[in-house]
C-alpha cells in the first residue's frame, strides 16, 4: 500500500484528441487523460501525475528533453516505487535507449508506454497500455524489491527491454519488436516474468547516478547499392563529427570500392569512430565471416554487433559526452553498459 508510482505525461499520440476543425491530431490537457480511465483509481497503490509543459509529439524529441526527463526520474526517485512515462511512439525507442544509457545503477521500473489511437477513442490500445504498465512497474517480489529494474517499453501485452527496441509498426497495436532479446513479460490471464532475462541488481541500494552530458556530433550512414563516393566523402567531413553509425548488410558486410574504405580509413585515422550495425532487423555484425566485414575491421570499424541504431546513437551520444578522448569511447562502445548487446 506504500507503494507511490509517478506518472509522467509527456506527448503523444496517447493523449490527443482530433482537432474538429483541421482534423489534425493534437495534445490535449493531461487531467482529460485520467478522466477517460477511471480504472486508475482501482489499483491498491498511490498514482501520482505529472505532465511535461508543453507537451510534445515524440518527432520533436531531443537530447535536452531526455535530460530533463532523467533529472525527473533523478529528483523523485527516492519517493518513488516506479516511474511510467506516457511517449509517442515515433521516438519512444530512442528515448528508452538514450534512458537506459543516462540512469547508471537504475534499480526501479522506468517503463515507458503510449499508443496508436488516442486514449479518447473507442478502440483505442491506450488504456490496456497504461493500465498494464502501471501494474508492471508497481509488481514487487516477496522481499520487497521491483521485479522490473530497468528502463523497458511496455506495448500491446509485451514488456520489452527499451534498448533492445525498434518500432515496427505505424499501423497494428504491436508497434515495437525487440528481435535480439527475449519479451521480459507477457501479460494475458497472468504475467509472465522471464526471469532469466530480466535484469536483476546483483546487490540492491546503490545510489542512482545520471549522465546529462551528451555530445551529439554523431552521423548515421546507411550504404546501399549505388551510394556514391561525393555522398560518403560529405558525411564523413562534416565539420567536428566524432562518431559514425554505418548501417551494413546483413552480418555487417559492405561495398569493397578502395574509395569507400579509403574514406573509412581516412575518418578512423584522424581518430573518428566508425560503428559497424546491421541493416537487419535481427542478428548480429561478424566482421570475421565474410570478407567483406573484414576489410571495415581492417578500415579501423568497431563492431557494434547485436545492438540496434536506436541504442548505438545514443550510447555514443551519452558516451562522447562522457569522455573528450574518443580511444575511450571506441573500448567502452563494444562492451554492453544497459544489456543492449548479446553476450558472444
Ligand atoms: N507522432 C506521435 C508521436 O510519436 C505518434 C505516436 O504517439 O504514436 O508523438
């Protein structure tokens, strides 16, 4: 019963309402939202409310919206059982990713929710969203500990690990998939916890500790057949670029043209990161099995195996924000921080 879970509204689709006249989708007052489910006030723990001013349709989030986001979560959360963040979709992945990077020694849910129609609708997948991911970050074990511990996104009865996401769909209520790791919960007559792929404090108590420092002089390349060397050439001598997401094929192969890795080379040399991602949407970059991954190792291309674009930009934003020595930034880049890359 003394169990308090703060509520943070901060846009999206979840929370607008069509506008008569224009018949465009805009945020409305977040009191509307708590009206349309009085289901909230059923749970046998505490709701407290609070609403980002203005609101934002997630297209427009930014760096300084996650850090004021996390300075939130910072300044309440020793008051706090759990944290539920009402998102767009459009930008959700990012946020929980850039999230997940920001609160080191997280040890309460931080579960962030929306949805695709307006909570004001009919058949809208708003209030199964809300209600169950209030349920999920307020779920405690039999010692009293939150058995979510993590930054996750909670969507149409699947809880996700944030920094594993991507958003799938723009049309059907599952509009996440996490491809390269386990669903953490299922929610149907039960939930069911994965608990061997939940992330579990191996001690509890440590102190919440948050980056807001980040440097976004990042660029994300994708290759295709055809892309031409004036393009590849431009990106890479943007002026105070640090880091590279380049998006390859399949196990992380790319075009073998000398200007290409020539240009690679000539970015790494000057000591630019270059993080090798693939363009699927599951698996893993193995720049040792086909020769064409090998020559971006040889170009001086860090392996960013399993983890999504999502979670590479902004792990290097939160980490070249961290360290002004990019040698630094490349050791730290292939080694998981948040559980956003498979173990080997
Ligand atoms: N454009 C909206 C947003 O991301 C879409 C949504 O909420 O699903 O804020």
């Amino acid at each position: 019963m003394d169990r308090k879970i703060l509520l943070i509204y901060t846009g999206g689709t979840i929370g607008m309402k069509q506008d008569p006249e224009t018949l465009l989708l805009k945020p409305f007052n977040f009191s509307q939202i708590l009206e349309e489910v009085p289901e909230l006030r059923k749970f046998d723990f505490h709701i407290d409310t609070l609403s980002f001013d203005p609101v934002i349709d997630s297209s427009d989030a930014r760096p300084e919206f996650w850090v004021e986001l996390a300075g939130i979560i910072r300044d309440h959360y020793e008051d706090y059982f759990g944290f539920v963040v009402l998102h767009g979709t459009d930008t959700m992945a990012y946020s929980a990713s850039a999230l997940s990077f920001m609160l080191e020694n997280l040890e309460k849910p931080v579960i962030f929710t929306g949805s695709q129609l307006p909570i004001g609708m009919l058949r809208t997948d708003g209030k199964e969203n809300l209600i169950d991911s209030l349920e999920l970050a307020a779920a405690c074990d039999a010692q009293g500990h939150p058995y979510v511990s993590e930054v996750c996104i909670y969507f149409e009865t699947e809880l996700f690990r944030g920094n594993r996401t991507t958003k799938y769909s723009a049309e059907t209520f599952s509009a996440f998939r996490s491809a390269n790791y386990p669903v953490l919960a299922e929610v149907g007559i039960h939930v069911k916890y994965d608990t061997t792929a939940l992330y579990r404090p191996r001690k509890w108590g440590k102190p919440l500790k948050i980056h807001t420092k980040l440097d976004t002089r990042v660029a994300v390349l994708k290759i295709f057949p055809g892309i031409t060397e004036a393009f590849v050439r431009a990106v890479l001598s943007a002026e105070g670029l640090r880091a590279v997401v380049l998006e390859t094929y399949g196990s992380g192969n790319s075009l073998s043209d000398p200007w290409f890795l020539d240009a690679l080379s000539g970015f790494t040399a000057r000591g630019g990161i270059v993080v090798n991602i693939t363009q699927c949407q599951a698996g893993a970059v193995d720049m040792g099995a086909y020769a064409n991954g090998d020559i971006l190792r040889q170009a001086g291309v860090c392996c960013g195996r399993d983890m999504t674009t999502e979670s590479a930009v902004t792990k290097l934003f939160v980490l070249l924000g961290q360290y002004s020595d990019n040698k630094e930034v490349s050791k730290k880049l292939e080694i998981s921080i948040s559980g956003e890359i498979s173990e080997k």
